[in-house]
C-alpha cells in the first residue's frame, strides 16, 4: 500500500512525470484494494491523498495522447467510490464536471470508463446526501 503512495507521490512531484508509472500505481492501488482495503480505509489520510491524486490525475490536458492516466483514475472512482463519499460529496460539481468532460470524449475507451464512474459518483452521492449521519447543514 505504501509504495503505491509513495510512487504517486514522487511521481505527481517530478517535473517530468512517467504516465506509464502513474497509471500503474493506480492500477496496482485499484486492484489490492479489491482484496485489502481494511488498512486503507482505517486510515482518513490515505484516503485523502488518493482523492488528491485522483483529482489530479482527471485534469483535462489538452496535449495529452494517451489516456491510461484518465482511464485508471475513472476505473478506480467506479471500483471505488464508496470510499470517498464524502469528498466525491463535498468536490461533487468540480468531479461532476471533470467526469462529465470524459463522457463526452472522443476516444471510446475513456468514454466507457467516465460513464461507469459517473453511475458510480452518482450512487455514491445520492447515499452520501440521503444519509442520516450527514449533517443537514452541509447538504
């Protein structure tokens, strides 16, 4: 677990990131998580830096040729947004909207990925706000 996040962490520091890398770790994170995800969840940190990386790694770049970097990141939101309700929740427009620029995107392989996360953002959200521990102020 902590060598993905080590990785992503180095990588997204670099001033010359290695996008094979990048989608790797977040292929590898995606895939332990299918199996162990009882340590990451324990701990609200790992979770928040994912977010960030996630975040991140959904930024639209207009250069950009190869999409193994969106693809992992909208494949790890579906697998696993149950996680991060509570940032997909409070971040809900800026992901709205990034997802939604996937769904929209001319590579066909992006585009089934960005709708299975957005089925998946909007599941999440709409348990996350229908919620009886969410604080009625925030919604």
């Amino acid at each position: 677990l902590q060598i993905f996040l080590d990785t992503l962490q180095k990588q997204f520091k670099a001033t010359k990131p290695d996008l094979l890398v990048i989608s790797g770790a977040l292929d590898g994170l995606c895939s332990l998580l299918n199996n162990f995800s009882g340590d990451f969840t324990a701990m609200k940190k790992n979770i928040q830096v994912v977010y960030r990386f996630l975040c991140l790694s959904l930024e639209p770049l207009p250069h950009m040729v190869r999409y193994h970097i969106p693809k992992a990141s909208l494949r790890f939101i579906s697998c696993h947004a149950n996680i991060f309700k509570e940032y997909l929740t409070e971040d809900g427009e800026k992901m709205w909207s990034r997802i939604c620029s996937y769904c929209k995107h001319t590579n066909k392989g992006v585009r089934k990925m960005a709708f299975k996360a957005l089925d998946a953002f909007l599941i999440q959200v709409g348990k996350e706000l229908m919620s009886e521990a969410r604080n009625t102020d925030s919604n």
